[in-house]
C-alpha cells in the first residue's frame, strides 16, 4: 500500500485547557508522526502536554511524551524526528496550559493497511 506523507493534524488551538484530539488514525491505516511545531501565540508563557493514547483509551502516565513543558511568550517550540508509531484508533493528544494561548500542528506519514 501507498505512504503518504500529510499534515496529520494542523491548526489545533484549544479554546480550554482540557485534553484535545490532535490526531486520530483512520480505520485500516497506520502512521508515523514525524514533527510537530507548538506556537505560543501570547506575550506570556504557558505550558503543554503530548500525550499517545493507545486504541483512544483514557491517557496514563506512561503515554505521556511531553507534560507541563514550558514554552515561553511569542515562542514557538519544533519537535523533529519523533517517530511516533501509532496504530488505527490511536490519538495523539494534545493539553495547552493556557486558553487560546497555542496552536499545534503533527506531521507525517499515513499508510493503508
């Protein structure tokens, strides 16, 4: 089957500070995320968390791969090379410490199985 190489999940800027689905992996298909960039769109620093929650269940400490990660004021932080392998129903999760403070955005690869 054919990899493609897309924006998983782009422009995610939540409105809260709940846990928010970045990204889910479609029915019959895997992928890979590769890169993220986190803009901090504020004058004041804030904090984030990644989170890869196996088949969409509930997030556990051992899923986190960011938490409560500072990103200064008007900063933007990329994450190169990440390799996240990540199975249909998986979701990749995202928390901004901040209301409307940070826009997030995964790239990578998608394969049909």
């Amino acid at each position: 089957m054919a990899t493609v190489e897309k924006n998983l999940g782009g422009g995610l800027c939540p409105a809260n500070t709940n846990e928010a689905d970045l990204y889910t992996v479609g029915a019959s298909t895997s992928s890979v995320v590769t890169s993220m960039m986190i803009c901090n769109l504020t004058a004041l620093s804030s904090t984030f968390s990644i989170c890869h929650a196996i088949a969409g269940a509930a997030n556990q400490s051992s899923q986190y791969l960011y938490k409560n990660y500072v990103i200064e004021g008007a900063m933007t932080v990329r994450l190169d090379n990440l390799r996240i392998c990540m199975a249909t129903t998986d979701k990749l999760r995202v928390t901004s410490g901040t209301a409307n403070a940070l826009a997030f955005n995964a790239w990578g690869s998608e394969r049909a199985l």
